[in-house]
C-alpha cells in the first residue's frame, strides 16, 4: 500500500488533505477550477477548511472518505458529487466536527450509489440550493449526530433510506426524509431502526413511496403536512413516535402496529388507511386496513382520530383517540382484544367483535383534560382515560375487564354521571 501526502495551499484551499489509496491507480488530483476529483477506490482522509467539490469518478470502486475537523463548501453546485462509483462510505472520526455545504441548483452531498454514514463525529449539513444528502439508491445511517439543513428534501435516497443509529436532526423546507423509485418491488423503502430521530419540515416528515418500517428509535415530528405518508404499508414494531404537529398524522393505505409508544397530534386524521390515488382504470390494490396488535396509541386530531377505507382491527395493545365532537363514522373497527377509548368520534362497532363495549352518546360537553373513569358495580375502576381535547356526545369504552351485560358507571370528574350496560 502506498502513503502520499500533499499539501495543498491555494486562494481556493485552506486545508491539509491527507490521502491514503488502497492501489497505485488511486489518486487524488487538483484541478484547475477548483474541483477535486478522485479516480479510483480507495480512503481518503480529510481535514481542515476546503472551498470548491469533491468529485467522485472511481469506476464502479468503494471510495471511503474519512473526515475530521473538515470543512467544505461550494458556492457553484454540489460539495461531494459521485456521478460514477460504487459505494460512497462517510466516516466520521471520533469527536470531530465536520461541516458540508453548498450553494446553486444542486444538492449539497450528491452519490450515485449507496451511500453510508457511520462513526462518531458530528456532520453538518447545509444545502441552500436543493437537498441536503442524496443517494441514487439506498441512504444508511449506522451512527454519527448528524444535522441538516436545507430548502429541499433533508434526506432523499431514491431507492431507501435505512437509519440503524445515530443522533439525527432534520430542518426542511420539503420534506424530512424521502424516497422516490416506485418501478421496482422492494425498493423505495424507509425503515428505522434506531436512534434519535428529530424532524422539522414543510413537507411530509417521511414520504415513502414503498413500505415505512419502524423497528426502534425515538423520533419526534413537526410537519405542516403529514407526518408519515406512502401509498403503501407502515409497519410499527417498537420505539417512541411522537408527532407533535401535522396535517394528518400518519397516511398508507395499509397500517400494522406491533409495539412502541406512538402519540399524534393532527390537524386532520390521525392514523388513516385509504386507497392509493391511481389512473381510471388501474387497480388501487388491496383493501386498506388499520391492524393493532399491540403497543401503545394515542391520538388528539381535529377530525377523525382513526379512519380506515376498510376495517380497522383491534386484537391488543391500547388505543385511545380523541377527536372531533361530530362527524361522519371514521370506518367500522373490530374488537377482539386490546384496550379501546375513543371520545369525540363517531365509531361504528362491527359485527365481528367478540370483545364487550360499552358505548355512550348521551355525554355533555366535556373540556379538555377531563378525566373519565369507568366503573363496575363494586366501584372498581375499569378504565381511566384523561382527554386531551373537549367533545361531546360519542364515546365507546372496550376492554378484556369488561364483561357482557353487565352495569357500568361512567364519572366524569369524580362525579358519577352516566349509567350503562355492556353489549
């Protein structure tokens, strides 16, 4: 393995860039204008404050770029662009701090390929022409605190993105992160399986156009539009979601919660199945569902809390939703095992259910933070539920504690109010 060093002092530079090639093909050239290219696979070290891009042309070779301490920005286009490569991997060095940004109509780091963040630095990222990271293919994120800030989309990986660790903060005029290949199955993904995820945008805060997987992770959402969106399925299993701010809270047109805690505040719908916008005549795929199995859900909207086009299905975890004081039905669910609460909306209860509920529509004007308790005829509390905004009317109460015909009381306060029988 050969070693080089060059040192590099130009109007344009005002760094030392240390190279170390995996071959004596690999190199790393200056040119003229102020673009740096690299030619070939291999680790390039860099360090210091660099004005101008980095272009990546390595033959369909792995290039490892290493940075500490590194500084970069291009006021013409893209900071790091790698039109032709194989992967592009981002190290970040223990500790540093490194800063990419970028100017004009492009993005600030732009690979054609995979392109992979790992280590434990920190990466800023600035774009103030379009997107802050893009990849052709697939985004991975195995750890770094990584900031971004751009007009654009923050992260757009067109055929995934998938964040395993890390501290992540996304400021966006568009949207958080997003995908865009819808021609091959599979592909177009978002899955996230850990780390501290915090976003910001104009946009969507994830817009997939495939599958949305959330395995783990804290992530916190403020979106002018929807908090999480595809056209296709979103899969919960376990981590922290809190989406603080959106328009609809989460929007595919299949849903399946696993596990995790997940709390939504929406101006529209919190969690909604709906049928994919399609041609006349094109085949809207299958039936849309909401599928609860477990976890916990809760939901303050200014419509409907849950909605689906087919059924939504409750077989465990908890859910409790609190929405509007009227309003058409938000589509039937099917009780067979969970912890139901719902103030607000109007639910249908389908035929299916095999889990006793007891249902109310006779409740007053209730404010905000009214608390809700449900108890037997030996005055044991079933159910307690403070509600995060003021309704009237429609509530449904649905519980494994809850036996068939059997009198329950409602309080509201503290004070005994309504009077009812299971069904």
């Amino acid at each position: 393995m050969k070693t080089k060093i060059i040192y590099i002092v130009t109007t344009l530079i005002l760094a030392l860039v240390v190279f170390v090639g995996c071959s004596e093909e690999s190199r790393f050239e200056q040119f003229p204008d102020g673009v740096y290219s690299i030619t070939g696979g291999g680790t390039y070290t860099f360090t210091g404050e660099y004005r101008g891009q980095i272009h990546i042309d390595a033959r369909r070779e792995d290039v490892i770029l290493v940075f500490d301490n590194f500084t970069l920005h291009n006021p013409n286009g893209a900071a790091i662009f790698a039109p032709r490569t194989a992967s592009v991997e981002i190290i970040l060095t223990d500790g540093s701090e490194n800063t990419i940004s970028n100017r004009g109509d492009n993005d600030a780091i732009n690979i054609n390929d995979d392109l992979i963040i790992s280590g434990n630095g920190t990466l800023n990222v600035r774009g103030e022409g379009r997107h802050g990271i893009r990849s052709d293919d697939i985004i991975i994120i195995n750890g770094g605190t990584i900031n971004v800030v751009t007009e654009g989309s923050a992260l757009r990986g067109r055929d995934g993105v998938i964040i395993n660790d890390g501290v992540i903060t996304l400021r966006s005029d568009g949207d958080g992160i997003r995908t865009t290949l819808d021609s091959d199955t599979g592909r177009g993904f978002v899955t996230i399986n850990g780390g501290t995820i915090d976003i910001n945008t104009g946009g969507d805060a994830i817009e997939s156009i495939s599958n949305v997987t959330i395995n783990g992770g804290d992530i916190r959402i403020r979106s002018r539009d929807d908090g999480i969106h595809t056209g296709d399925s979103i899969i919960i299993t376990g981590g922290n979601l809190e989406i603080l701010e959106s328009s609809e809270g989460i929007e595919g047109r299949d849903v399946t919660i696993e596990g995790g805690n997940i709390s939504i505040t929406a101006i529209n719908d919190g969690i909604n199945a709906r049928y994919p916008m399609v041609a006349d005549g094109e085949d809207p795929g299958s039936e849309p569902f909401i599928r609860m199995t477990g976890g916990h859900v809760q939901t303050n909207t200014r419509r409907d809390s849950i909605e689906s086009d087919g059924y939504v299905f409750l077989e465990g975890g908890t859910l409790h939703v609190s929405g509007v004081t009227s309003g058409r039905p938000s589509g039937e669910i099917i009780i067979t095992g969970g912890e139901f609460i719902s103030t607000g909306n109007m639910i249908r209860i389908a035929n299916q259910t095999t889990q006793s509920v007891i249902s109310s529509e006779t409740i007053r004007q209730q404010l905000t933070d009214s608390l809700i308790e449900i108890k037997d005829s030996d005055e044991n509390i079933i159910l307690s539920f403070s509600t995060p905004n003021a309704f009237s009317r429609h509530a449904v109460f649905s519980s494994p504690n809850i036996e068939y015909r059997q009198t329950y009381f409602i309080y509201i306060n503290g004070t005994r109010t309504y009077e009812t029988v299971s069904f």
